[in-house]
C-alpha cells in the first residue's frame, strides 16, 4: 500500500511525467564552460600567500615535526611516488639534516633503485655539501646497479680527476670500458690520458677502440689524432688499415676524401691522385658526387686538365655501365655512351659500346618501341662511315639493321634512304637504285618515293621519274601533292598537254584528300596558259560537283579581271545568291552579296560614274547585321547560359517580320542628325551677324520636339 501511495503522489505532483529531452535552443558548449571558470577565477581577487615567520627553537621545531609529518604522511599514501622522496630530502638538506636526507632518500631507493632522479639528486647533495667520499660511494653504488647509464660514469670519472685522484680515475674508466659503451665514452677517455700527459696510453686506449667498435668514425678520429701528434706514418697506417679491416657497406667518400687530402698535405700528390680513382672506382655512383668535386679541386690545386678529363671520364664510364646494367633498353644512356666516346675517340671502345648497344633489341614488335632503337644503328653506321673512315663496316651495319627489322610489320623509311645515299656518295648508282627498288617492292612508302624520284630527278633520268610517279599514284591514288608535283613536273618539261591530261585525270578521281588544292592547281595551270575558256570550264565543272561559297567567289572575280565586261561576274554572284538565298545559308549569302556590291562598285569606277542603278540596287540587296543571344546548352541538356552571335536581316525579311520599327528608328535618327547640323549651322550664323534677330524671334515648335515620335510609336 505505501508503494502504491507513493506512486501516485508521484504521478500528481509530475514526477512521473516524461522528460523532455529536445536539444535547448540555445547550445552551451564545452569551450564556453571553460572560458566562464577561466574569466571567473580571473575576476576573483586573489589572496596573497600566508608567510609564516619563525622567531625561536621552539617554533622551528614544531614547524619541522608538522612538515615531516604532512611528508610522512603522503608517503604513507602514495608510497611509490618518488616525487615524494625527493621532495622530503630537499626539505631535509635545507634544514642541514643530513643524516635524514640520506634516510629519506635510501628509502627512496628501496622502493625504485633505477629511478635515475634518485640517484642523481643523492649524489648532487653530497656534492654540494662537500661530503666528496660519501658522493665517491653513492657514485660506486650506482654505476654497479645502472652499468648503463653513462652519466653516472662521466659524474664519477669527473669526480676523481677534479680531486687530482688519477688512478682512481683511470680504474673507473677501466671499469667503464668493460661495458664497451658508446665512443664519447671512449673518447672521453683518451682525452682524461691526453691531458695526463700519456700520449702511449691514449695511443693504446685507440687500439682497444677500434677493436671494440671498429667503425669509420673511429679510424678516421684515430688518424688525425695521430696527425695532430705529427705522427704522419703513423696516422697513414691508420688510413690503410680502415680500407683493409672495414667492408665495403661501412665505408662512404669522407675515408676517401680524408685520405687523399692528408696525403695532399704530406706533399704526396701521386699517392693522393690514386686515392682518388680508387675511391671513384670502389663507391656507389650515388656516393661519388662528393670525391668528384673535391678530385677536381684537388686537380686544379696541384694537376692538370687531362688528369681531370680522365678522372671524369671513368666516372662517367661507371655510371652509364651501371644504367645499362640495370635497364638494358635505356637508348637515351647509350647514346650519350656513344656520344661520350666518340668526343674520346678511342674507335675499338667506341665500337664496343655500340656493339652492345644494337645487342638490346626490344622485345615488342611494335613501331613505337623500335623508334629510338634503329637510331642507334643509324648512329653507329654514320661514325663508321665518318668517324672511323671505315665504308665497308657501314654497309654492314646497314645490311645488318635492315635484315633485323620485321619489314612486314613495319619498316624505318630512313634506314633504306641512308644506305642509298651512301652508295651514291660511294658512285654506285645502281646499287642505290637496287636499295630503293628493293624497299618500294617490300615495305612501299610516300617517303620512299619521294626520295627516289629526288635521286633520278638530281641524276636527270626524266623517264625513270614519270615511272616513279606514276608507280606512286597507283599507290595512293588519293594524295593530291603527287598529283600537282607531277603536273608541275610536266609543266618545266615544257609538256602543258601531259600536264593537262594529268591534271584531268586527278579531278576525276573518287576520292582525294584535299580536292580544292588540286582543283586550284588545275585552274592556275590554265591561268598561267592564257586559256579563258578552259578555265570558265573548270569552274562551271567545280560548281557542278561543289556549292561551296568559295567557288563562286574565285569564279567572280576570274571574270571580272579577265572577261570583257562584268556580266559574267554578276551572273555568277546572282546565281550563287540565288542558291544560297534557297538553301537558307545566310552567312554565304552575305558574303556573295557583299562581293556583288565590290564588283558594281569596280563596274562604275570604270565607267566613270558614281552611282549605277545596278550599284544602287546591289546596295539596297545588302544584309543589315544584328546581335542576338542563344542559349549555351550543357553536356546534360540543361542551359549553361547565353552567347552573342551576328544574324543577317536580308531586305525581304524586314519587311515580312514586322521590322519597319527598326527603319522607323534609322531613319528617325538619320533626321536627328540632320537637325542637329542645321542647329549648329544657325548657331554659327548667329555667331557671325548673318540672320540673327529672325533666328532669335522663332521659338522651337512643339512638332520639332516630337519629330519622328509617331513613327516610332507606330
């Protein structure tokens, strides 16, 4: 029942409701928190801190019992937080307790004796307070626990050469190089020896390094410590035992370079020089760029420039041989291979690379892939027809790359055409002529025949080069250049009837990839001959088979510079205007009638008048041009905006669109103007005496302000 009772004392007073849990209008977020506690502990005044003042024994005592206390206590607490400890020793040495320091502090270590900060702190108060044997035991403690934490060494070291103890010193330091640390260590060590005066010490604790640690580091620091010590045979022996004892993965260009610049110093150039080719010859290409610089110092220093040539060139060597070695079909690293040799001039090493160079032949039988491949051979043929005078060993190199590439798949034009030309050079016409027989029957192609029919034409073998033409055209019957070459061929022959017949034969072809070229090579043919009626003919058969509005403005102005009268001219631009006019090609038709325009205009200055009715109604046939804008339509068919564009409104449409309210307000602004001149030409008059009172007393009428507003309205 009192369950009951409750529950519904609950429900009445609202508790029992569901909540609302709809996010607040306005957000609070976390960063705003921050920034109210921040600026509210800001505006609170602060309380300056409380100094307690101690004014005799007593009170001092107390203070300390309650301060041990609250110590004691959070250790109690938190019994491996070692900030505690070194707090509570702290507060100890500054009361010159420190018999309790060490107390606190070893209780510290039994707790975490490789807490560094223990051991650092402890060994920090002995010092400071000059108890330097105790510091001497904590130090002896710790490098026995930590044997790998140097800073314990480096302090104890340090320790007893600052309290002259040197045999102390050196026993730690002893002791230390069991554990063979890291060279600082050792370092610092034979420094402790230099500056006690045992240089065979020092010399020895070396010895035992590099044993250790034999690194290039070492033997390099080793060297020059010898060679600060004027001890240079010495300091080379180091330098030759770093090359014998280190492998070839632990040593970089500085053992080289240091070599070579300490025998440098000592005055021993040669020795120097081949410690150069040598590091150059034994390093990676990547590590080299270094000990090639400073090789060219060195050569300009103390040497020569074909020391320094040579020295680069077997570089250079090394590297393209390395490219090769990794990608056999890098042509662009043989070629500069080839290049770099021939600039030497060695002929069997330069054969050599070239030798190896043809051997990478690409494994694709694809056009593309051989490309840069056949110019190794072509490079190899030409230095040895010019280079290394050697004709025999070029037309083998050329036999050779032509049995080597795959003529049915594809074929290099220019490999036949330079071992023909160098068989004419040789004199041997016929075996040049037999090459380019030979590359027309296997792999025809236009540049095969063009540069046969150069040779026969430079050799005047008239009738071999018809054949050649005529065996071209057969070829590619479609290529309107052989058409017009082998017309204008004929035509310095002196043979215009030849020429003719070929010209009519190419226009009659089916099919042909520029006819208007071979069209106007036909009709400039029989310009040049002086024949009118050939050429009227030729253009009425292009208009046959072509409407293209250039036609018809060629064949105008043909016959208004060639024929009697411009009759003709105008019948073809009104038979072009005509066509245009039915088709619906406005642009065509504009320019035909602009061209009509130029020709009535040409008509009447040679008759000597002005103006013609035919001028007058060539001018009124003329398009007026208005700007209008369409809509861009996108990829989606959607509109992605507008563009201007020119229209031409020929005469028969203004007046059948409704467009005599843009005549109403030409012609309303041609009368404005007119007004406005006369205006001004009263205004002068006035300006000079000449009517100015009868101008001054006629008032502007009503009519004159609203000239031309019903035509517009209209």
């Amino acid at each position: 029942m009192d369950i009951i009772k409750k529950n519904m004392a609950l429900a009445s007073s609202g508790a029992g409701k569901v909540r609302n849990r709809a996010p607040a209008d306005v957000q609070i977020t976390a960063e705003q928190l921050v920034y109210d506690a921040n600026q509210r502990m800001l505006e609170k005044p602060q309380q300056p801190a409380v100094r307690e003042v101690i004014t005799d024994p007593e009170e001092l005592a107390q203070y300390r019992s309650k301060r041990r206390k609250e110590l004691e206590d959070s250790i109690r607490s938190h019994r491996y937080n070692v900030q505690l400890y070194l707090t509570y020793a702290k507060f100890e040495e500054e009361q010159k307790e420190f018999d309790r320091a060490r107390s606190v502090l070893e209780r510290g270590l039994d707790v975490d004796y490789k807490d560094t900060r223990m051991w650092n702190r402890y060994v920090t108060m002995e010092l400071r307070n000059k108890f330097v044997n105790r510091a001497r035991n904590v130090l002896d403690r710790v490098v026995t626990l930590l044997p790998r934490h140097n800073q314990f060494w480096y302090k104890y070291a340090w320790l007893e050469e600052a309290v002259g103890n040197l045999n102390n010193a050196r026993g730690v330091f002893e002791r230390w190089m069991r554990w063979e640390p890291e060279d600082k260590a050792w370092i610092t060590y034979i420094k402790f020896e230099v500056r006690a005066g045992e240089t065979d010490r020092a010399r020895a604790i070396y010895e035992r390094f590099l044993a250790a640690r034999p690194t290039q580091d070492g033997y390099l620091r080793y060297a020059k410590w010898e060679e600060r010590h004027d001890q240079l045979a010495l300091a080379r022996r180091v330098y030759e035992r770093a090359l014998d004892e280190l492998h070839a993965d632990e040593r970089d260009d500085a053992l080289f370079t240091a070599f070579a610049e300490f025998e440098a110093r000592c005055g021993e150039m040669e020795r120097a020089r081949a410690i150069f080719k040598l590091a150059m010859s034994a390093l990676p290409p990547a590590l080299t760029r270094d000990v090639q610089t400073r090789f060219v110092q060195f050569e300009k220093q103390h040497g020569g420039r074909e020391g320094i040539e040579s020295a680069m060139l077997e570089r250079r060597r090394e590297e393209y041989a390395k490219a090769v070695e990794e990608n056999a079909l890098d042509y662009d690293a043989w070629f500069d291979w080839a290049r770099m040799e021939e600039a030497g001039g060695d002929v069997p090493r330069i054969r050599e690379v070239y030798e190896r160079a043809i051997a990478a032949v690409p494994p694709v039988k694809e056009k593309r892939y051989w490309r840069r491949y056949i110019y190794l051979w072509l490079s190899y043929a030409v230095f040895e027809e010019l280079g290394a005078a050697d004709v025999g060993r070029a037309r083998e190199v050329y036999a050779t790359c032509l049995k080597l590439v795959p003529h049915k798949k594809f074929t290099f034009a220019k490999v036949w055409v330079m071992a023909a030309h160098l068989e004419v050079r040789q004199g041997d016409i016929g075996k040049a002529r037999r090459l380019l027989g030979r590359a027309l029957g296997v792999c025809p192609k236009p540049k095969l025949f063009k540069e046969y029919i150069d040779l026969e034409a430079r050799l005047g073998e008239v009738e071999r080069v018809r054949l050649l033409y005529t065996k071209y055209l057969q070829f590619c019957p479609h290529d309107v250049d052989v058409w017009v070459a082998f017309a204008q061929l004929e035509t310095e022959l002196g043979e215009p009837e030849r020429a003719r017949a070929i010209f009519a034969l190419g226009v009659d072809q089916p099919v042909l990839d520029r006819p208007e070229v071979l069209w106007q090579a036909f009709i400039d043919f029989e310009t040049e001959a002086g024949d009118a009626d050939r050429c009227r003919e030729l253009y009425n058969r292009l208009l046959d088979r072509t409407n293209h509005v250039r036609a018809f403005l060629d064949f105008a102005r043909f016959e208004a510079t060639h024929g009697a009268s411009f009759e003709n001219s105008r019948a073809v631009l009104k038979r072009a205007e005509a066509l245009f006019k039915e088709t619906g090609q406005k642009e065509e038709r504009a320019l035909v009638l602009r061209e009509l325009l130029e020709v009535e205009q040409s008509a009447a200055a040679a008759e000597g008048v002005a103006s013609t009715a035919a001028l007058r109604q060539a001018e009124a046939l003329q398009p007026t041009a208005v700007k209008q804008r369409r809509p861009i339509v996108g990829q989606d068919g959607t509109a992605a905006g507008f563009e201007e564009f020119y229209d031409y409104v020929f005469p028969e449409e203004r007046k059948a669109t409704g467009l005599k309210l843009l005549e109403k307000a030409r012609l309303w602004k041609a009368k404005l103007k007119a007004q406005q001149a006369a205006k001004a030409k009263a205004e002068a008059a006035i300006a000079a005496g000449d009517g100015g009172a009868e101008s001054r007393k006629r008032p502007r009428s009503p009519a004159d302000a609203d000239m031309g507003k019903e035509d517009v309205e209209e």
